[in-house]
C-alpha cells in the first residue's frame, strides 16, 4: 500500500538530514571512547588490582626521548642502543624498528605509593598510555580486556547509546588475541 505524500514546495528549502560522512563517525566514536575512559576506566585506576604500568602482562611502546627521560639516560643514543644490543641495557627494554619496548618491570614513570603516572597530561606521556584500553582505529572501537575496568557489554552499550539510533552495534573478538575487542558499527535497516 503506498502512502500519498504532499509533494514538496521547490520554493521552500527542507533541512537535508545531516550526512554521517566515514569521518565525522570516527570522530563520534573517538568522543565516544574518550567519555567511556573518562566516566568509566581512569576512576577505577587508583583502586585497580593489577595497573597496566606495571607492564605486565603488558608491554608499553616507546621512543627514545620517553626511554631517555623515564630511565633518566645521558649517553648517546647510538651508545645505549649497543649497550641494548649486548645485553648491557635495562633487561626490561628490548628495540625494534627505531623504537623501544618495555615489558616486565613497573614503567619508572608509575609511582607506586599513589598508583598514579607522574608524567600525566604531560606531552612526553606515550600516546599508548592514553589509549588504553579503549580506543578509536579506523572507524572503529578497539577494546582491550585485560583491564579489569572494562566490561564488554556495558562499552557495547555505551557506544550504542552515543552514538544513536541508525546504527547496529556488533563486536568481535581477535582470533589471536581474544582479549582484543573491535566494536563495529553497521546502519540499521530502516524499517518500512
Ligand atoms: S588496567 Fe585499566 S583500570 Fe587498571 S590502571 Fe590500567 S587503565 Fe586503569
Ligand atoms: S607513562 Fe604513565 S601511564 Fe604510561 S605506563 Fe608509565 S606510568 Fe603508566
């Protein structure tokens, strides 16, 4: 059965319905991520049982001037670089492809007594300690599970609820690592 609608007056000019372009989806579900870190995951981290700069099971990315600084290193790099190379470095950083990975001691940024990072808000904090757990990857949501502040379901629903209705939410779990989680969203079938 068709419905008869008024045709539409040329004169007058009908808002279009704003067009959620790839980008500005990403940007929704980057906000998106940022609000769930903010409201969910940062006031756990004073009480949390295992942090994540204790890098274990973790293992944190680094460039050199975050290594010479958090391990408070003078000599040149290409000195420690072969110190690295001969087992003479921290045992805990290892180097590939012109950057550094720690893993296996606490990151000598994370104080202990207070459970907190005291580079925080600071521009030498590497970029992954402000993504953990969740964040924003090319139009979609990458979840880490291993922080315990997480919970799949109640992220699926929060970022089912910012962005709204038109989207169908849906997760997955990588094959490899299952702790990894992509939340992808896909447009709701519009219903006739
Ligand atoms: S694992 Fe999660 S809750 Fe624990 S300190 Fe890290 S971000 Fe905070
Ligand atoms: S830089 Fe700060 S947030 Fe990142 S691992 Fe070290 S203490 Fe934790």
């Amino acid at each position: 059965m068709y419905t008869v609608r008024p045709i539409p007056n040329s004169n007058r000019s009908s808002p279009m319905p704003p067009r959620t372009t790839p980008r500005r989806l990403a940007d929704k579900l980057a906000d998106a991520a940022a609000a769930y870190q903010a409201s969910v995951v940062i006031p756990h981290c004073p009480q949390c049982s295992n942090s994540c700069c204790r890098l274990d099971p973790l293992v944190l990315e680094l460039e050199w001037k975050q290594v010479r600084t958090f391990w408070r290193i003078e000599e040149p790099r290409a000195t420690f670089d072969r110190r690295l190379a001969t087992g003479q470095g921290p045992q805990e950083i290892r180097a590939a492809n012109g950057l550094y990975y720690a893993h296996g001691k606490p990151c000598p940024a994370f104080n202990e007594a207070t459970a907190s990072c005291s580079v925080y808000g600071q521009p030498i904090k590497p970029a992954g300690c402000s993504d953990f757990p969740v964040y924003e990857d090319g139009g979609v949501i990458v979840a880490d599970l291993r922080c315990e502040a997480v919970d799949r379901k109640a992220l699926t629903a929060w970022i089912a609820q910012a962005l709204g209705e038109g989207f169908r939410v849906a997760w997955s779990a990588d094959p490899e690592f299952p702790f990894l989680i992509t939340i992808s969203l896909k447009k709701a079938k519009r219903s006739t």
